[in-house]
C-alpha cells in the first residue's frame, strides 16, 4: 500500500510537468528588436525573425524544410504597435504562428526619435520579463529607419542576415573603440546611480540616393536620465571610455612629424589606465585625472629612428599631448554642451568624501559645468612593429 | 545363509545417516539402490590378493581420470596384492595393506557413512569397497575434461595479465595461490545447493581481511537454501545488503590479477564451481569505474583515463535528458547557432524531443542486446541493419532528428566506455528514468531525480562499508585512489574505508 501511494505521488508530481514545455521548433527566434515611436505616440515594435530551415545549409534532410537555400532571406521581419510595450508586444505575438522567443535576441535597436522621448517604460518592461537578456546591448538607430536597417540589401552584407552584421560589428569595435556599446545591465546601473548619465552606442545607416546601402558603427549616444540628448563623435567616445578604463585598444593618429614637418604617424593604443582624484581647494572641486598609455607605432610617413631615446621621447610628449587634447574636448562636450555625467566624476566624489558629496549634491547641476579637471598624460611607446628602423629607399 | 537386505525405500529415507555393513553384497545393493538407472556409474568387481577377496570398485564414468585408475589403483591391487601370499591376514588388515602400500594415488580417504561416499563419488572420487570391512577407501581421481585457462573475454586489457578464470573450481583457486604465497593466504570451502552440492571457496588473508566480514560473508552464505548454485550470481543476490537496489553492490571478476589485488587490500573473495566469475565484498561505487589495467599502465595516462571515463559515466547518464530538458525547457541555455540548426532540424519532425528520445534510446537498446545475444556472423548483419535503417533511414524518412541520433550515439559509446558491466547496466535503466523527468518537468527533473539517486547511494552499505566510501563518508587520503591513481610508491597505505585491521601496504622508500 505504501509503495502503491509512493507510485500514485510520483506520477502526480510528472503529470504537473509539461505545462510550460515548447517544442524547440515551435519558437520563433527572435534576433534583433527595434523599437520606434509610432505618429500616433505608440510604441512601434519591429523584430527579425529567423527562418532556422533557411540557415542552415543541409538542415533541409528532414521533411518538410526542402524549400532551397537560394529561396529568399533566412529571416522575416514582423511590427505590431501598442500604447506601451506590453501591448505591443502582446500584438506581435498574435500575428505569429510560434511563439515569440526573446532569449537570443542580443541587440535592442531604438530608433532615434523614440529614445529622445524617453525609454523607461520599455527598460521596464525588459527588467520584469524573464524572457529578456540582461545582456543585450542597446543601440541608437541614426540615419535611417529599423525598418531599412533591417531590409538591408543581402548583397552589402558579408553575414547573411542584418543582426548577425550588426553583432559583428558590435565585437569587432573592441579593435579601434570608435563608439561604446554599453548593455542593459550596464544602462540600467548606470541610471540608477544619482546624477550619471549613461551612453550607448550608435548605429549609422549609410544611404546613397535615399536607399540604404550600409551600416557603421560610429561614435555614440549620450542619454540625460533615460532621454537621449545628443551623440558623441569618435574621438570623444574614444577619451571617453579611456576616462571610463574601458578602452582595450585604439588607434591614433598624429598629424605632425616629430619636427613640427607636416607628416602622419599612427599608433596603436594597447593600454590605458586612468586615475581620477577629487579635490578641494577653498571649496572649490576639481578632478585631477592621470592617464597612463601604452602603444606601439604603427605607421609613419616620416624616417626617424626610434631606438634613439631623443625621437622616443619626443613622440611619447607628442601622443600623451595628443590624448590630453581629446580628453579636454570630450570633457568640454559633456560638461558644456550636454551638462552630463557620462564618465561617473560624482560617483567617485561620492566615494572619496561622501561628507562632501551630501553638501554639494542638490547643486551638483549647477556646479559640474564649473568643475575643473586637471589632465596628466603619461605615455610609453613600447615597440615600434616588426622593424626597428625605418627603410631607407636609395 | 543368504543376508537380509534392508528396504529400498528405508534406503532411500535414511542412507544419509547409515553407515557401511560388513556385507559387500548389502554395501553393493544399497549404491544400487540409491544411483539405481544411471548408466554412468560403473561398478567394477574385482578379486584382491591370493585369497581372491571380493572387492568392487565404484566411480562416475566421465568424471574421473580412466588412465590414473587403471595405472594405480587396478594394477597394483589386481596384480601386486598377489606378493602376499607369505602372510596371514584379515581382512580389515588387507584394507589397511591396500590403502598403505598399494594405491599409488597421490590423496586417499577412509570413510564409512554413506552419505560422505555418495557425496564423493559423484564429485568424481572412486570408492573401493573390500569385503567384511565397515569403511570404504575414497580414492581421488577427480579428473574430466574442462575449458582451458584462456584469455578472458569480458574484461581485455592492452597491458596486463591475460589469464581468466575457467569454470573449474580447483584451478581458479590455484591462480590465486599461485599470486599469493604467504600462509596467511587462506581459502576455505563449503558446499551449498540441496542437489547440486557446489563447491564455493572464500578466498582472504587473515592478516588483513577484517574479521567482522569474514565471519559475516560465511553467515550469509551458510544461510542460503537454494537447490542449486548455478553461477556466483546466484549467491551475490543472496547476500547483497540492499536487494532492491539497482546498483551492484558487489563486484566480480573473472581476472585473477584483479581478484588479488582486492584480496591484498582487505577484501573476500567468492568463488563458485561452474563459474568463472569470482565475487568481490565488499564494494564500493568508485571501484566499478577502476579498470585493473589503470594500475599496470603509468599512473598519468591513468589518471587521465579515469577522469574521462567519469565524464562519459555522466555523459551516459544525463546527456539524452539533458538535451530533451533544453530542446523543450530551456532552450536559452543552448548556444545560439546550435539552437538554430536544431530547430531547423527538428522542423517536420512529429514527435515531441521526449518520445523521440524514448523511441531511439529502446531502438538501440534492442539493438544492443540483439547483438549480444546472436552469433557473431550474424551479428554483423544486425550492427549493418542497425546503423543504416535506424540512423540514416530514420532521419530521412523525418522521424528523428539528425541531433538525436548523435546524442543517442554519444550516450551509447560513453556507456560502453564504464569498465563495469553491470554498473552500466544500471545506468542504462537509470537514464530513462532521468529522461521522463526531463521531459516533463525540466531540468528541475533532472535535479530532482539525480538527488533521488543520491540519497539512494549514500544509504546504501556493502557489508559495512558505506557505498559511496570514501567520497562520502569522506576520507581525504584515499581520495587519491578515486579520480586520479597515484603513483605505486606513493601508495603508503591500504584503503582503510576496506579495513583497519592490517593497514601499511609498503614502507615509505621514497621519503
């Protein structure tokens, strides 16, 4: 009688199972969301959807996906609209026969105009919805919109469908940290610390004659609070994210030869670590920032020989003054143009004297365009490629 | 005066506790009587000696050495005996004559209750009955044709002994002598089985061995009531601990490299007569995934083996369920592309992942066990059928997917690679288990069911020694002797989970 209930529970607690079971080829694979503000103030959902049959080559053995490789794009793409994102995201669903899987999804595209007016209701939605990657990185659409990005000619690709392009790109930037793509986790912590403003990428959609021919990934997008307010230039993202310690590596490229001569040396960056102190002087707050860098010479149109420590040193001067430049630009632009926190100063000032930081901070608005920072570059040149001297055509 | 003979069916009841008469006639018609109808015993009537005493000789044609009898036992009473016409005696004195100075066997035994001779005899010992004397002589001419000591077939090795144990009782027991020759080294002998009476050695070392299983190993054993002992599987049902337990909880072998090793470390072993296969008590999990050849091969490469063979241990168990928990729970935690090409290869297929699963796991164990089971020649045919019709044909024809096939595959291959046999078994019916938990609740089925197992393992004991020994209870020492194999001369000691009783295996030479 004993095992005979024992038998009756297990098979009770088996039979509870299944209800959230889908098959796997019953989802609809989600790669890339776009989200717009629709003219009527909606939220305007647009998503990639992959037709798994169509990727892959030779998946077409079992039964019923022999429909030919050449046959179309392997993904369709789908827009519903709604007053908030749940509803919107409710009514794409109802225009799909498989139920909408977000999981892979790694890339959110806002469309410009939407993410001026605000994405807290969306970033909401996401942060509930077990079904959305923490993980997925934001992108600010310009140029163009989601839906041309995502009807992207297939001929301009080298990846066969726009996501996979854009995620492409997204990884190869680490290479010359020409913008910086941050993540949902990262949006979301950076605004919820007081007074720091997160950035984001931004996705360029190239046109020619008004179609769209190409994409870049250029620069990136400053966000007050959750409104974006305007966009940074390469450069600046690239001092940007030295003062943020993200930059693993960059180029850069001088316009003057160690003479003065008008000439191009190019470096690569490899290394750059920032240190950021407050400090108080009469009640005045300044930031003393420190960067040290390292690269390697990459390129140079002149024929000086660097294993001589004069030329060294003064190329290291030429590229620490070369930096110091850019990160007082970038400074400006925030603190002037935009009055935004991007890089965190009030985080660090909350940590290094938080008695200080309750004092200032119902006036941090109007005392950080005045806030002065003092920049220290420091420089090595570590190699110079695989030659140590220059050639020397007859 | 003709004798009064007893009563047959008095005979039959009681012959276990009659004794021989002086009457060769009465002694003659009992044996007849009791093996009466069986044309293999042969009763050889012979005269001894210038008297022409009456005399009969009694054995099992086919169970006894035709050539030894002849030359040992017949010549020398026949034609020798003959030499003592010089001297007066009796009969009782010709008997002892015979048994001192004639039998030129090298083991004889005097023996008067019937029930011991017919034991005898029929284990192929001859019996020589002298008239007017109450006692037999139980001449040893044990000797029929068996399988030759040949390369053992179940558990090979690249490097190491090949010898196996063969069904002989006697020879299997003369391998282990063979390996340990201390005094120490004791086998003991019972008979067990109402009819077949087989012959079961315990093979220890006193001086290691703890006592407690020992003496627990003969009370079990003595307990048993069968009829017959046809293989030492018999007797492992009988005193296993938990027989309710899917897992082996003691283990054989049919190496005798193997067999002593373990008996070096503690342990008893069984063996049976009829099987070669020698039991192991007592065992613990771990031991069913040592291969004998980890401690021959350098202990890198062995540890390195043992480690991987854990990893298929796992493979062989969970991968089908894992798979079927991604493809229908958590298809998050499959990497992108592979989802993809999943899902496009799963698109036409009707079944859900849990019976397409089902239905290719039962197709490979049928095959399986066909192709244990049929001749070899034509066990190639079933591996052909197997392979083409069940993969090929089964993807195409769109009722699995082509991921399945591999996963069952890996899963098949990996549970080959678990050297125990009877441990993979058991893993097998586990892993269906798993995957209807799988299927229906997730990988929160998975968890729940491995620690079902779990708790199950860690309550089960083999005569005293927890089964799970020494990972749980844990002994961080012997650990060593678990996932990895140490080196020989680092091996100070003998695994005490085993016994404490005896527990330094070498000097430290190596400092």
């Amino acid at each position: 009688m004993k095992r005979f209930i024992i038998l009756i529970l297990t098979i009770a607690i088996l039979l509870t199972g299944c209800w959230d079971k889908r098959e796997i080829n019953q989802l609809a694979f989600v790669q890339g969301l776009g989200i717009e503000r629709g003219k009527d103030d909606m939220i305007h959902l647009i998503v990639e959807i992959l037709k798994p049959g169509l990727l892959t080559a030779g998946g077409g053995g079992t039964g019923g996906t022999g429909g030919g490789s050449a046959a179309g794009k392997p993904y369709a793409v789908f827009q519903a609209s709604g007053v908030d994102f749940a509803k919107a995201f409710a009514n794409l669903n109802d225009e799909l026969p498989r139920s909408l899987f977000m999981q892979y999804n790694e890339i959110i595209f806002l469309d410009e105009k939407f993410a001026r007016s605000g994405i807290y209701q969306t970033l909401d939605f996401m942060t509930r919805n077990p079904e959305f990657r923490r993980t997925a990185y934001i992108l600010v659409v310009t140029g163009g919109s989601i839906q041309e990005l995502f009807n992207l000619p297939s001929s301009n690709e080298l990846e066969r469908y726009p996501y996979k392009e854009v995620m492409g790109l997204i990884s190869n930037q680490a290479n010359t940290a020409s913008s910086y793509v941050s993540d949902l986790n990262e949006f979301i912590e950076t605004l919820e610390i007081p007074k720091k403003a997160p950035i984001t990428g931004r996705l360029v959609i190239v046109k020619k004659d008004g179609k769209a021919t190409g994409i870049r990934l250029s620069g990136s997008a400053v966000f007050d609070n959750d409104k974006l307010i305007g966009f940074l230039e390469e450069q600046d993202t690239k001092a940007v994210a030295t003062l943020m310690n993200k930059l693993k590596r960059s180029t850069l490229t001088l316009d003057k030869g160690l003479k003065g001569e008008k000439a191009h040396i190019s470096l690569v960056v490899t290394k750059a670590r920032t240190q950021i102190s407050p400090k108080i002087k009469d009640g005045d707050i300044s930031f003393d920032i420190k960067v040290n860098v390292e690269a390697y010479l990459n390129e140079q149109e002149t024929k000086y020989e660097l294993t001589e420590p004069e030329n060294l040193e003064k190329l290291q001067t030429m590229v620490s003054k070369k930096i110091k430049t850019a990160i007082e630009h970038a400074l400006f632009i925030l603190q002037k143009k935009y009055n935004v926190d991007v890089v965190g100063f009030v985080d660090i000032l909350h940590k290094r004297n938080p008695a200080l930081w309750k004092e200032v901070e119902k006036d941090w608005d109007k005392i950080y365009p005045d806030v002065k920072f003092n920049v220290a570059v420091k420089s090595v040149i570590k190699r110079s490629g695989l030659s140590s001297k220059p050639i020397h055509p007859r | 005066m003709p004798h009064k003979l007893p009563d047959p069916q008095y005979v039959k009841e009681n012959y276990q506790y009659m004794t021989l008469s002086k009457e060769l006639e009465e002694n003659i018609y009992i044996f007849q009587v009791l093996l009466k109808g069986n044309n293999d015993m042969v009763f050889r009537q012979i005269s001894i000696g210038d008297k022409k005493v009456k005399a009969f000789l009694v054995y099992v044609d086919g169970m006894v050495d035709k050539l030894l009898i002849t030359r040992n036992i017949l010549e020398p009473i026949m034609i020798e005996t003959r030499k003592l016409n010089k001297i007066i005696y009796t009969n009782d004195q010709l008997f002892n004559y015979i048994n001192e100075y004639f039998i030129t066997t090298s083991e004889v035994n005097v023996k008067d209750k019937i029930g011991d001779i017919i034991d005898d005899l029929l284990s192929g010992e001859t019996i020589l009955l002298i008239d007017g004397v109450e006692k037999a002589l139980i001449i040893s001419t044990k000797g029929w044709e068996g399988r030759n000591i040949a390369e053992s077939t179940t558990e090979s090795y690249v490097r190491g002994p090949k010898e196996a144990f063969v069904e002989t009782l006697r020879i299997n027991t003369s391998m282990l002598r063979r390996r340990i020759k201390h005094p120490d080294f004791v086998i003991e002998n019972m008979k067990i089985g109402k009819y077949s009476k087989t012959d079961v050695s315990i093979a220890y070392i006193k001086s290691i061995a703890e006592d407690k299983v020992v003496q627990e190993v003969k009370k079990r054993l003595k307990k048993v009531q069968i009829d017959g002992v046809i293989d030492s599987g018999y007797l492992e049902e009988f005193i296993e601990d938990n027989p309710f337990s899917p897992f082996p909880q003691i283990a054989h072998s049919e190496k005798p490299d193997k067999v002593t090793a373990e008996i070096l470390e503690g342990k008893v072993a069984i063996l049976v007569d009829g099987s070669p296969f020698a039991l192991m008590v007592p065992a613990v999990f771990v031991q069913f995934f040592q291969a004998a050849e980890d401690y021959y091969e350098r202990y890198f490469l062995s540890s390195a083996l043992r480690i991987l063979r854990i990893a298929a241990m796992f493979i062989a168990l969970l991968f089908p369920s894992i798979y079927i928990a991604e493809t229908t729970f958590h298809q998050e935690m499959i990497p992108t592309q592979l989802a993809i090409s999943i899902a496009a290869q799963r698109e036409g297929v009707p079944f859900p992942a849990l019976l397409e699963a089902l239905f290719m796991e039962i197709t490979f164990e049928i095959l399986r066990e066909a192709g244990i089971r049929l001749p070899m020649q034509v066990g190639q045919a079933v591996s052909i059928v197997g392979g083409l019709v069940v993969g090929q044909a089964a993807v195409q024809a769109g009722l699995v997917s082509p991921a399945m096939v591999i996963v069952v595959a890996m899963t098949g291959i990996a549970s080959f690679s678990i050297p125990a046999y009877n441990v993979a078994i058991t893993f097998r019916l586990l892993r269906f288990i798993i995957m209807i938990a799988a299927g229906t609740l997730g990988f929160f089925g998975i968890i729940m069911v491995v620690m079902m197992i779990l708790a199950h393992m860690a309550s089960l004991e083999s005569f005293g020694v927890p089964y799970l020994a020494p990972m749980a209870p844990s002994k961080t020492q012997e650990l060593s002797d678990v996932l990895i194999r140490i080196p020989w001369w680092a091996k100070i000691l003998r695994p005490r989970t085993i016994q404490r009783k005896n527990i330094v295996r070498q000097e430290d030479t190596r400092g």
